[in-house]
C-alpha cells in the first residue's frame, strides 16, 4: 500500500498534465472549436491549476498528514476536471470516459470504502447528466450510458475491495513492525539493565557491543572500543576472558561456565564466563563471538562458607562424641587422685613429690575439663529455644561480661553503640550471648594492654564491608565487633573459622568455630574484613530467621553429650 502523501502527489501532477493538454487542444483547435468548448477549457486550466498549487499549499503549510475531507476534495476536484474533458470531447461518445475509472480507484485508495463508493456514485451521476442534458440533440443511448455506469460501479466495487485488503495487509506489516520495534527495545533496555556484561565481537578482535554493566566489572570505557580492537587492551584486564573471545571469533569454539578473573589496580575479582558463537550474523558474513560474563565472588565466597559449615558439622559430632568419651574418665581420675591424697597423706620424705604430682594431676585434669567444656560448648550450637530478643541489651551485656575479663589490659577502652527503635529478633538468647562474648572478647585480647574496641548494632551492615550483599535478605540487623589491634596474621586469613586454628598462644581455636556455628543456627553469616588498622567482625542476622522448632530428641541428645 503506497503511502498517500506519495500517491497524492502523483495524483496533483496527473491533473496538471491533463489541464495542460485540454488547453493546448483548444489552442490548435480553437478556430474549429466551439466557443463554449474552448471556454471550458480555459476555465478547467485554470480552475486545475489554482486547486493543485492551492492544495500543496495547504499542505506544506500545516504540516500534518490530511484527513479525509482534504482527499474528499481533491477528488471532487478530478471528477469536475474529467467531467469537462469527457463534455468537451464528445459526451458518452468521448474516448476520455475511462478517466472516471482512475479517479474512482484513486477515491479507493485515499478514502474508506464508503468513501470510494460515494465517488464513483458522484462520477455516475456526473458521467449521466454531462450525456443526458448537456448534450442535448446528440442522440445519446441510454444502453450505452447505462453499460458505462455499469463499469463505473464495477470499477468501484473491485478497487475498494482491492484497497481494503491491501489497507489490512499494511496494518498487520505496520503491527509486526511495532511489535518488532517493541521487542527490539525491550531487549536493548534487558541487555541495558541486566547485571551480566555482555561483549560482542567479530574474527578480528573489534568491537562490536558491549552494555553499560560490560564497562563496568572490566573498569574501562567500552563505547570508545565500538569499532576498534578489543582484545589486546583485553588481555591485560582479564586474559582468560580474551582468550576465551578469541577463540570463539577464530576457531568458533563455544564454552560453558569457565572461570577467570579480571584485574582492576590492586582488586581481583572472579567471573564466569560463557561465549556463544553465531555464524553470518553481520552482513558480511563474518563471524562474531559473544561473551556473558558476571561476577561470581559472592557465589564463591557462599559456596566456602557451605564447605566450613559440612566442616564444622562433622567435627562438632566427632567433639561431642570424644568428650563424651572422655570426660567421665577424666572425672574418675581427679576423683580418684583426692581421695588417694586423703586416705594415705603423704609418705616419709616424699611430702613434696608428692604434693607436686598431686598438684600436678589436679591442675592438668581441670585443664582438660576446660577443654572439654569447650568442646561441648562447640558441639551443643544449636538452637533450643525461639524467643523474642532485645538485641540491643543482650549485645550490652555480652560486652559488659567480656570487658571485664581479667584478659583486658588496664588501657583497653570498650564502646558500645546501639542503634534505637530496633525490631526484636527471634532467636536464642545464650547462643546469641556466647557468640558475642567471644567475639568481644577476641577483640579485647588482640588489642593488648592499649587500645580502642568498638561494638555497634544497626539494622544494616558497614558501607564497604567485602560480602555484605552475601546470602541474607530481608529485614535485618548488624552486629559490628571492630578493634585497632595488630590485624589478622596473613596465615590465618583464610583459616579463622576452623577449629584449632588459632593465633593466641594457649587458645584452643574454638571462639570462632562457636560464634560461627551460633550465627548459622540463626540463618546469618560473619563477615570478616580488614581494616586499615584493625579487625571488623560482622554479624548479620535476619530479624525473623525461617528457624526449625526444636524438639525434645534434640534436648534428649544435648542431655546425653553433657552427662
């Protein structure tokens, strides 16, 4: 279906050629021509003329596309003009009577079928009275006017039927189109917005596309690549990532959930990575290879944290079970030394031997006895109880309790800041207490005879705590542990939380391995980061964590451990 302006201009230079011929056969003919004919002429010339250039006005002038009423008009206009032509030429007798038909199928275009119809009822009606009574005297037939009326509504009939289709042909062209547009859009906007970077490039290395969030994990200006080669600036922010593009250009190689990492200055971040390849995607036939990549380190850093839980689970059973074993015996011992030192006293001249190894055996059980506390302490982290907690005072009287400790030194200061208007927690309340104890009093030990401890609550964690955005949603609160101590030693970063691992001279590595256990039980993680000078310890907790109840077996096994 052509476009009507378009049309319509072909139609304004049909009528001018046909005004310009009636006048220039009334000027070779004039001196043969009847008065009245030569008359018309003129007249049709001049009338033709001022409606064309009158019509182009208007239309330049508004600049908007016409409506019906103006294609109305402009009809009107030819079927006034063939008219002439038709009467000037002889009536039904006139060869030009087939430019109804023009003006009829072009109605049909311009107009609704109705609109077509009303033309050619207009052209029939015209057609009719130009050979029936402006002709007077000519003889004209009404079989022959009645034959041409006849084509006329036939012409009519075919034409807007053949419009209307063409017209629901456009439409659906014209809706597939939007719809494409629609789509094309909605994925650029995807592809915009999406958090995965997206690279495109083709057999050479450039640059095809990248989105906004590609620029972003890489740490450069993309948009200035568009064109030019990638990958050699590529290789030196991520090599695994142009290589993989690389090969997909050259050897159509496609990959599956590989790993890389992309240098930014001192930071090293984890990606995956996938390409995909498509052959004569662009015009030229080339191939381009496509690579989907984000940053993984928070799933990485969730899939260690699944890892030390299995880890912690199997030794806390494995802890509970030896102490168990031993610690009966261990009771037996000590008994059994007492009693000995009661019912015999000491022999002649092995008084202090003895007493030495009496001291000796005491102090050395109860030592074991502390160990196996704590090794029960680890063993029994879980959740026994759901209750509606005041964060805020069991943190304060957490860190009360470890401030005064006989570890802190006479110039270490312990602050505490809790936010207002905090929402309760559910949870349990000594799980909650024992693992801020210990990290409190970690902290107060690290910093030694002098130095600052700071404790805060809030309902959201640090800015630019690393792993923040890790495992936990929802509404949440953040208990914050911060020292200026001597910092985490680069041999324990990635170990703290096993157990027996520790940094203190005579500690069991346990403190951790319990606050870890006693926050997972409550569905939050600890978070870890160093400071310029210093340690942070983060606990973040959901406010109403999807907790199991607990039941009465699981009371019945912690019984049997402690017994």
């Amino acid at each position: 279906m052509p476009a009507p302006q378009r049309l319509l201009r072909w139609v304004w230079v049909a009528r001018v050629v046909l005004a310009c011929a009636i006048l220039a056969a009334a000027v070779f003919v004039w001196n043969q021509a009847a008065p009245s004919d030569t008359l018309i002429a003129t007249l049709a010339f001049a009338a033709a003329m001022l409606a064309t250039v009158g019509s182009a006005m208007y239309a330049q002038v508004e600049r908007f596309p016409p409506g019906h009423g103006f294609y109305g008009g402009q009809c009107a206009i030819d079927l006034l003009l063939v008219t002439a032509v038709v009467h000037i030429t002889g009536g039904w007798s006139s060869q030009f009577a087939a430019l109804y038909i023009l003006v009829i199928a072009s109605a049909a275009l311009f107009l609704p079928f109705r609109g077509g119809l009303a033309v050619a009822a207009a052209a029939c009606v015209l057609y009719s009275l130009d050979v029936l009574w402006l002709r007077p005297g000519v003889g004209t037939p009404f079989v022959g006017d009645g034959v041409q009326v006849a084509v006329f509504v036939i012409a009519a009939v075919g034409s807007g039927y053949a419009a209307l289709r063409l017209r629901q042909a456009g439409s659906g062209r014209e809706a597939l189109a939007a719809q494409l547009v629609k789509v094309q859009l909605e994925a650029a906007e995807i592809l915009r917005t999406i958090r995965s970077g997206i690279v495109t490039v083709d057999a050479q290395g450039r640059l095809l596309y990248a989105n906004p969030a590609a620029g972003e994990l890489l740490g450069i200006d993309l948009r200035s690549f568009t064109g030019n080669p990638l990958l050699p600036s590529l290789s030196g922010i991520s090599p695994q990532l142009a290589n993989l593009l690389e090969r997909g250009a050259r050897d159509r190689v496609r990959t599956t959930r590989a790993e890389g990492i992309i240098r930014r200055g001192n930071e090293e971040v984890e990606i995956g990575v996938t390409t995909t390849v498509a052959d004569g995607a662009r015009p030229d036939g080339n191939v381009t290879a496509t690579a989907i990549f984000q940053d993984i380190s928070d799933s990485k850093r969730l899939q260690a944290l699944h890892i030390r839980a299995e880890r912690l689970q199997a030794v806390a059973e494995l802890s509970a079970s030896l102490a168990h074993e031993i610690r009966n015996p261990l009771a037996a011992i000590r008994s059994a030394t007492e009693q000995l030192s009661r019912v015999h006293g000491p022999l002649p001249g092995e008084d202090d031997d003895q007493r030495i190894l009496h001291t000796l055996i005491v102090r050395e059980a109860d030592r074991l006895s502390r160990l196996l506390a704590e090794f029960l302490d680890f063993a029994r982290t879980r959740v026994t109880r759901l209750d509606a907690l005041d964060v805020g005072a069991t943190v304060h009287t957490a860190t009360m309790l470890a401030a005064s400790h006989p570890d802190r030194g006479p110039g270490v200061q312990v602050q505490v800041d809790v936010a207002s208007d905090l929402p309760h927690l559910d949870g349990d309340e000594d799980l909650l207490h024992r693992a801020v104890f210990n990290l409190v009093l970690n902290a107060v030990q690290a910093v030694g005879a002098v130095g600052h401890v700071f404790v805060e609550v809030d309902r959201q964690p640090p800015e630019g705590l690393d792993g923040s955005s890790v495992a936990v949603t929802g509404e949440l609160i953040a208990i914050t542990v911060s020292d200026d101590g001597p910092g985490i030693p680069d041999e324990l970063e990635g170990r703290l939380f096993e157990p027996f691992v520790s940094g203190k001279i005579g500690g069991t590595g346990l403190g951790l391995p319990v606050v870890l256990r006693a926050v997972e039980a409550h569905r939050g993680v600890v978070l870890v980061d160093r400071l310029p000078k210093g340690t942070r310890f983060c606990v973040v907790l959901p406010v109403t964590p999807a907790l199991p109840v607990p039941s009465d077996s699981t009371n019945d096994s912690l019984a049997g451990v402690t017994a």
